[in-house]
C-alpha cells in the first residue's frame, strides 16, 4: 500500500516554500520505506514489449519489471567476460605496478586488504546497455570495497613522464592486428589525472563479499563514473606509460562513430568509451486497486529530476527516491498515473543538477550514431490497461 500518500519532493518543497511548510516534516527517508514493501503487494503489469525470451539466461540481464532492491544482489548483477572468465586462485596471484614508476613492486590481496578500506556504492553499466532491443538491463547498483588506487600509484612513484595508466586482466584472448595474430591480455587505460581521482578503487568485495569469480576475483577497478568497460576484472599488473595506449578496448571496439555538422559540413568523430552518460528507464508499472504507479530509474549523473510523459501529455515531474543526491548510484522514481483503458505508451527522461536533459530518441547526438555503444536516449515503452 501507498499508505504514505503522493509526498512532495524535498527540492520541491523547498521551492514551494510557506504553504508547503508542513511537507518539510517528511523526511526523505521516511518517504520512501515501504515503498519496496509496497512494491511486493502491487501487481506488476508486464510491458508490452518482452525481450525475447530467455534472454535473462543468455546474457543474464536484470528483468526491469522484478528490480525491487536498490542494491543489485549479487547473483542478479549482468556480467560481461569478452575473453571467457578465468578462475583464479589468491595464492596464485599477485597485484603488479611497473612502468614509468620509481618504486615497482608487487601487492598480496592480503596486502591491499590490509590498506585502509574504500567502500562505494556505484551503478555500472555497459556503454553497449540499450543498444539492441536484447540487450536491455545491462546496469546493476553494488556496494564495493578496496583500497584506493590514487595512494598506491602515489607510493610507486610516478615519473614525470608516465601519463598514462594502463590495467590488465588476467583474461587473454587471439586477435588478428593489422595482419598479425597475437594474444592478448583484456587490458584498459585511464589519464594519470582520471586514474588518480579519489573514487577509483582496487576493489576486492561486493555487497560485503569476496568478488564472485565472474565479476573478477580476485581483485578489479572500480571507477565510479565510467562505462562497465573501465572496470578491468581479474587485475594483475598496472603499468605506467609515457603514451596513449590504442589497445583493442581503447581504440578498436568500444569505439563511438558518430557524425557532427560544422559549417555544412559532415564530419566523423570516433571517441572512446569513457564516462558514462545521463540515462533513465521506465522499469515497470503498477496497480493497487484502482491505483495505478509507474516507476523506474535514472543514473549516468547527478540526477535533480526525472519526468514522465503519458502519450500524447505533459510531461510530469517524478518524485526521486534511494540514491537521490549521488551522483554515481541510480536514483530510484515513481509517480502516480490515472491509468485508463487501453495501450498507452511511457517515456521517462532524466535531468541533471545542471540542467542537462536526457536526450529524446531521435536527438540528432543519437541520430547521428552509428555504433550501438552509449545509446541513452529517452526510452519508450507501451503497456495494457484493461
Ligand atoms: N578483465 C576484464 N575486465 C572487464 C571485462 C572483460 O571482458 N575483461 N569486461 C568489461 C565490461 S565490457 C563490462 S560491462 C564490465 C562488466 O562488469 P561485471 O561483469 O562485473 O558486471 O566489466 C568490464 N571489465
Ligand atoms: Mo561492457
């Protein structure tokens, strides 16, 4: 039950002011316990648009429409492995940073267990999330713990002329380049300025456990920010670089193409995954009676609104709930809707705290794309009332 009413937002109430006064009793934690209760006695009406089936256990998805915990339980995150997902034993394994540093060594996870602990809450998503109709619930929302990597890269020493830092996986694979044949470690790289921002960490657990196997034991970046991909599992060896590093998931793949108009002109852009983009969905509609809710999520920034339009009508302001003020959580919403009979079709949009806009479907930025990777545009979804 919605017992709690249709609460004002705090940003709301805080604009409204005087009349609204007595809105400002409602703390935002008050506003939104029950709502995951709530959410297990009203009934889920499925969209009309399905994946296709089975696709939660091909690719192993979050379903939208059975999200009910902020935090993604652990055996519900999606996972992504491009070369397979090694198993490896902590006694086999070591952390090494080498390279442009002064002082190269070599790290136990004993040892980076035993450096002050960094816990983050953070929404990862793959930048290729959204970009087939297949592939829809790539993102999950963990709790992560480790050791920050900024004070162990400033412990190596970095030399004036490492500028660049490179991570590999202990995940290997063939590739064919310019005619060569080599094998290759999975292997991602960050500025030394990106690499030392005090949220990236060398983390060993999520949600209060070990790393799964699949989600990178023993030890992964975790980069709060970033698109999946610079979240390098299965670490083994950091290394310092005096230039950019053009490996196949910097330069090749995970690669946007996209076509800008300058002075009448077309010109091509290809720009590596990085950071991720403003995003929203529509997660699933419900009913309590003859009350009807939709709700969903927005993340990919700090996100100060999410609206949503019914149809042909206005667009109405959502009201935020967990993770509202992080800027790297999802940032759960809901609004009432006077369903009635009939198809109806919902789009979400989210806006951040500088008033940046989730861009519509046919936005020339994504228009112009021609690679499916980063596809955040407003997304729409149709559903039954009867
Ligand atoms: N070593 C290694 N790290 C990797 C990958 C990989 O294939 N190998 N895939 C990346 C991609 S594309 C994504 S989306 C995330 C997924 O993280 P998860 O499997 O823990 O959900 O891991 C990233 N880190
Ligand atoms: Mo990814």
């Amino acid at each position: 039950m919605m017992s709690q009413g249709n609460p004002i937002p705090r940003r709301q109430v805080l604009i409204q002011g005087g009349a609204a006064a007595a809105g400002l009793a409602i703390l935002p934690t008050d506003i939104f316990r029950g709502w995951l209760a709530g959410f297990e006695q009203e009934a889920v009406i499925p969209w009309v648009e399905r994946p296709h089936p089975g696709t939660r256990e091909r690719v192993n998805v979050l379903n939208w429409e059975e999200v009910d915990s902020w935090i993604t339980p652990t055996d519900q995150m999606f996972r992504v492995g491009h070369y397979g997902s090694p198993v490896i034993a902590e006694s086999d394994w070591n952390l090494e940073i080498g390279g442009l540093v002064d002082r190269p060594r070599t790290f136990s996870l004993a040892e980076l267990r035993a450096r002050p602990r960094q816990e983050v809450v953070f929404t990862l998503e793959c930048s290729g999330n959204r970009g087939r109709p297949s592939f829809m619930g790539a993102v999950h929302n963990a709790s992560w713990a480790g050791a920050r990597l900024a004070d162990v890269l400033t412990e190596a020493g970095v030399q004036e002329e490492g500028i660049e830092v490179v991570f590999f996986g202990a995940d290997e694979g063939e590739e064919e380049i310019r005619g060569a044949t080599v094998t290759q470690n999975f292997a991602r790289s960050m500025s030394l300025e990106d690499a030392m921002d005090p949220g990236v960490i060398l983390a060993y657990e999520v949600n209060g456990e070990p790393l799964p196997n699949e989600h990178g034991f023993p030890l992964r970046v975790i980069a709060p920010g970033w698109y999946g991909i610079a979240n390098v599992k299965w670490l083994t060896r950091i290394e310092l670089r005096d230039r950019r590093f053009m490996g196949k998931f910097m330069a090749r793949d995970y690669v946007t193409l996209r076509a800008e108009e300058r002075d009448g002109a077309t010109v091509w852009t290809e720009t590596s995954v990085g950071r991720v983009n403003i995003n929203s969905v529509p997660a699933k509609v419900t009913r309590d009676g003859d009350s009807y809710a939709i709700h969903g999520a927005a993340w990919g920034a700090d996100i100060a609104a999410v609206e949503v339009r019914v149809d042909e009508g206005p667009w109405r302001v959502a009201t935020l709930g967990e993770g509202q003020g992080d800027p790297h959580t999802w940032t759960f919403w809901r609004i009432d809707w006077d369903a009635t009979p009939g198809r109806h079709r919902i789009v979400s949009r989210a806006i951040d705290a500088d008033g940046s806009v989730q861009p519509a479907a046919d936005d020339p930025m994504l228009v112009n794309k021609r690679t499916y990777w980063e596809s955040n545009g407003q997304l729409t979804r149709s559903i039954l009332i009867d």
